[in-house]
C-alpha cells in the first residue's frame, strides 16, 4: 500500500486461507464406486436366477448402448452399474462434503468388505451356485 507521501507500508492482513475440505468427498468417490459395483453383482445374479429379468436388463442396455445386441445382457449390467455409481456419488458426496470427523479406516474398511463381496458375487462359482439354490 502506498500513502499519499510516497512511503510504503505494509499491511497485516493475513491472506485468505482456503478451506480444508475433510475425508467426506474422497470417501463417497470410494464407496460409490463400491455401490455401483455391488449393484452390478447384484443385477448379475438376478440374471441368473430370472431369465425374465434378464431380458428386461438387455433391453435396458439396447435402449441406450450401440451394439447392445452383440453383447447381450452385459450392456444393461453395465447401466446399472453407471447409475448406482452416479446417483450414490452424488447423494454421498452432498451427505458427507462437510464432515470432517469422519472415521477413515472405518469408512475404507467397509469399501473393501464391499469390494470382496462384490468380487466374489461376480464370481462364476458363487453366482452359479446361488442361482441354482434359488
């Protein structure tokens, strides 16, 4: 700042600081792609046990993806997959943005017991094996 005398003077202000953001937003980036993953194993396995269900997840995929016929049902497993991975960020990511109390190696514990579970679900001998019981 210069004052009318031309000396200069400096000012104690202390610059902005940015706000720290807490764990929230990056443990709903984890956990929604746990969600989208576990809604694909899921819709998977309702394939198998319904073969009515799974044609209504192909046509789901048809409805949108090019080339859907070639691939079978997978294009409707993998739109599933996009919403319940989109729609859980964006609910996660508004409900946990500010938290800053959050207990990370809870929160990453859980992402990966919902990993495992969304592995072995997509796994042919334990999908096939929990379609046949039904």
């Amino acid at each position: 700042m210069t004052m009318a005398t031309g000396t200069e003077v400096e000012a104690n202000v202390a610059p902005e600081e940015e706000p720290k953001l807490g764990p929230g937003p990056g443990l709903a980036a984890l956990l929604a792609a746990m969600i989208g993953l576990l809604t694909m194993a899921l819709v998977n396995l309702g394939t198998e046990i319904s073969k009515g269900f799974g044609t209504f997840v192909w046509d789901v995929g048809k409805a949108w993806v090019p080339g859907a016929a070639g691939i079978g049902p997978y294009s409707g497993k993998e739109t599933f997959l996009l919403i319940g991975w989109l729609v859980s960020w964006v609910v996660l990511h508004f409900a946990l943005r500010s938290r800053k109390d959050l207990d990370v190696r809870l929160w990453v514990g859980i992402f990966l017991v919902g990993m495992l579970a969304a592995t072995l679900l997509l796994w042919p001998p334990i999908y096939g094996a929990i379609a046949e019981a039904f």
